[in-house]
C-alpha cells in the first residue's frame, strides 16, 4: 500500500477519532500499523510537514 503524507490537520483528527485504527486507515489510504503509531505518538512526519 503506497501511504500518502498526512497533514497536521489530519493526523489531529485520527487522534482523536475513536473509531477502529482499521476503519481510520481505510478512510486515509494508510496502514494500520501507522495510525498505530500515530496514536501511540511515534509520529516524525509532524515535525518535518508544517
């Protein structure tokens, strides 16, 4: 699966999105694992995409 770069606005809203980190990839075209990280706070990309 080719993942795109998610905007800060994005990943604010996958944080706080309760739905399952499966159904929250699906909608975004990225992995689970990475909505994983994402909530768990590993998340480089919003440093670098301002």
């Amino acid at each position: 699966m080719m993942e795109c770069k998610l905007t800060n606005e994005q990943i604010k809203k996958i944080l706080l999105d309760e739905r399952s980190q499966k159904d929250i990839a699906k909608d975004y075209g990225i992995s689970q694992g990475r909505v994983s990280r994402i909530k768990r706070g590993f998340n480089p990309e919003i440093f670098v995409n301002k």
